[in-house]
C-alpha cells in the first residue's frame, strides 16, 4: 500500500449538531466496502448524528492543506460493532468505497521497529490537518481492562487529542498494525487541568491497541 | 408479556448469548465466567475502559449508561408502552418472532433514548434476557381454593428426585457430611477399589 492514497482513507470522526460538526478523532477506511475504524471512545457510544468528515480538496496528501478552508463534505455513519474493552469500533456508512490496507498486528512488532501514524492532531479543537508522524515501538505491553488483557503497544511520540483512532503502520510493510487510542496517565487522567490540559498527558507514552481484534468484529 | 414473547424465554438462558455477534458472544462468555453473574457481567460491559489512559479522541464527557436504566426501558418495551408503541406492534404482527429478532428489536428501539447504540447495547438486552429466562425456571405457585400446587422446571425436578434416591441410601448423607468435613491432606492419595 502507498501512503500517498492515504488523505481519502484516513479521515477525520465527527457529530454534527446546531453550530455544524464538533470533531472528535480519527477513522480509517478498512478494505471492506463502507467499513471505517476507530476507537470506541470516540463516539462516545453514541450514533446519533456521527460523520465521517472529508475536505474534498484534499485528496492528495503531499499538497498545502488550507487551514483557513473550512468546506467539508460530512458521510452518516453509524456504529455497527463495538468492544470497550478493546478500544475499538467499526463505522459504517452507505457508501461502496473500500481501501487497499493490510492488517496485521502488533505480534510482527518489536521494540524499535519504526511506524507510521497519520491522523488528526488537535482535531477537537477544529484543527482538520492530516499530520504524520514517524515514531519507534518503546515496548509492547498488555493492558487491562477489567477482566480483559489487551495486546498494546507503547509509541515514543507525543500524541493529542483528535488523534484517537489514528491508524500506526509498520513501516517496513506497510501492514496496519495498530489503532492509536490515548496516553499512558495514571489512573486514566482527567484530574487537574492547566488551561484545558492534563499535564499528565505531556509525555511520549502513548497507547495503541493491535488491530487483530479488528478482524474479529468484521 | 404476550405468549408469542413469553415462550422466547422457554430456553436455556446461555441460548440468548448465540443472538450475539461472535466477537460479544466471546467477550459475554468471558464476563459471566469471571463474574457468576448475569446483572455484574452487564456492569463491567457498561464500565469497561482501558485501565491507565488518557483518551485523545471526542471533547464530550463519557457517558454512563445505568444497567437499571436499560432494565426499565426494555420492561417499558415488553409491556407495550406507549413510548415503544410502534415497533412493539410491529414485532408481534411477525408471523414467527425469533430470539435474535426480539433482540435486534429491543435494542434498536431503546438505544437512541437511552442515547447510545444498539450495538453497544445489546449485549446488555442479551444479559437482562438471560436473567428473566432464569428467574423462568424458578418454581411457580399456582394457587388453588383448597391448597396451592408447584410447578417445577424438568431439570429441577430429575434434580430433587436424584436427591431423594441419595438420601434413601442408609449411611449416605453421614458419608457425605464426612467427606465434606474432611480436610484436604488427610485424603486418600491413592484409591484402593
């Protein structure tokens, strides 16, 4: 797969409501027609009103993206899977269009092999931009989630919010290997905020969960 | 509950969980294994979130979502409340109304009042379904004018029979009480029958 393909594939996860379309994270087109990937938490568990948001005149990756366009094309999705305990949700939309992406998992990763993410940094915030980012593995790690252990893994990059759901390629196959879903913050975070920020979440611990479990929610 | 509804629940309740996609079928199975409990398993599916992280996705609060509140909105629905009118009369005017549509039905009607999915919420729908199916089996009084009559569930009847024929045996219940009084070292290691 070639990332240029990638600015009609990795799209922005948005709700729209009476002042337009609030984003909320990141999606992936899978190889199957309609099908998207994100993570669970960014829809809140809730349907209503979810798009998938595209800027029409960004389909080359490599271009200028206009900050300051604000015209985007929204699709209706709605969740038709979704584990909590993994972290991850499948959309789907009307649409016939499918990607050419691998998936393979995070068992093909070491620490130090480098990977690809691309996603939307700061997307809560308005900001539409595709960003990539080119990181190493720091550990693989299990994570727990009330009786469930899931296969995770440790990126060493600084990640923000928007950018949940974000697909990590590895980069020497270009397989999808994992969904990006938060940072490492001791006991989830969420406490003390300076000016909207969790200082806790200011570091390059940050969490992606294997896209193995995708493929059983297919 | 209409009969057409009552007889979904003539089951096995482990039945329900075959409604589900495989990958909840899995994570379900898994649920009720560690927790023994149908109402705790439905608790830790609303509640799951990766333990030690930070999510960077949506600018909403998380939402909560209560297992007494989706238990009241599909009692709402198999009463034939008013709210859920339509797609109630819908799913009794099926010629045959199956397991899984009565959970498909459920779940896409309750879920945007609840304001989530029905994907989401239906492996809760499944687990309070399980629950009736076993309160089900429990034994039913059926009051008569002169005396009342109990109506038992197969199983729990070859069940109290197979513990009436056990005790019948002279010396089994004192057999039994012993062994069970008998701590785990001073048991037999070999077995000489």
């Amino acid at each position: 797969m070639l990332y240029s393909s990638l600015a009609n594939i990795v799209l922005a996860v948005g709700r729209t409501g009476a002042n337009g379309v609030s984003l909320l994270g990141t999606a992936t087109l899978l190889n199957s027609p309609g099908k998207f990937v994100t993570a669970a938490h960014v829809t809140n568990k809730d349907e209503q009103n979810l798009v998938v948001v595209v800027k029409p005149d960004n389909s080359i990756i490599n271009d200028y993206q206009d900050t300051s366009n604000y015209q985007v094309e929204m699709i209706p999705v709605r969740i038709e899977a979704i584990d909590t305990f993994t972290d991850l949700c499948i959309l789907s939309a009307d649409i016939d269009a499918f990607s050419n992406i691998s998936m393979g998992s995070t068992d093909i990763l070491n620490f130090g092999s480098v990977v690809d993410i691309f996603g939307y940094p700061h997307a809560v915030h308005g900001r539409l931009v595709l960003t990539h980012q080119r990181t190493e593995i720091g550990a693989r790690i299990l994570i727990k989630n009330g009786i469930v252990k899931t296969k995770q893994v440790v990126l060493n990059t600084q990640a923000r919010p928007g950018q949940s759901g974000s697909p990590i390629f590895c980069a020497y196959t270009t397989f999808m290997v994992a969904i990006l879903i938060g940072s490492y913050a001791p006991g989830g975070g969420g406490g003390l905020l300076v000016a909207g920020v969790d200082p806790h979440t200011l570091h390059q611990t940050t969490h992606a969960v294997s896209v193995e479990y995708v493929r059983e929610m297919l | 509950m209409e009969n057409k509804l009552e007889q979904l629940f003539q089951v096995d309740s482990e039945e329900w969980l075959t409604t589900l996609p495989r990958y909840q079928q899995i994570r379900i199975k898994q649920l009720v294994d560690s927790t023994n409990s149908y109402e705790e398993a439905a608790k830790q599916w609303l509640n799951a979130m990766p333990e030690n992280t930070f999510p960077f996705g949506g600018a909403e609060q998380a939402r909560n979502i209560s297992i007494e509140k989706v238990r009241d909105e599909i009692e709402q629905f198999l009463s034939g409340d008013e709210k859920y009118g339509d797609e109630h009369k819908q799913l009794l005017s099926s010629s045959e109304v199956l397991q899984k549509t009565l959970v498909s039905s459920v779940s896409a009607a309750i879920a945007p009042v609840i304001g989530t999915a029905a994907a989401y919420i239906m492996p809760v729908v499944v687990l309070v379904f399980m629950t009736m199916t076993k309160i089900a089996d429990q034994p039913i009084v059926i009051a008569g004018q002169s005396s009342n009559a109990v109506l038992l569930s197969e199983s729990d009847w070859a069940s109290v029979q197979e513990t009436l024929y056990l005790l019948s045996v002279p010396g089994m219940r004192e057999s039994i009480r012993e062994g069970m009084a008998t701590p785990i070292e001073d048991c037999a290691r070999e077995l000489e029958w």
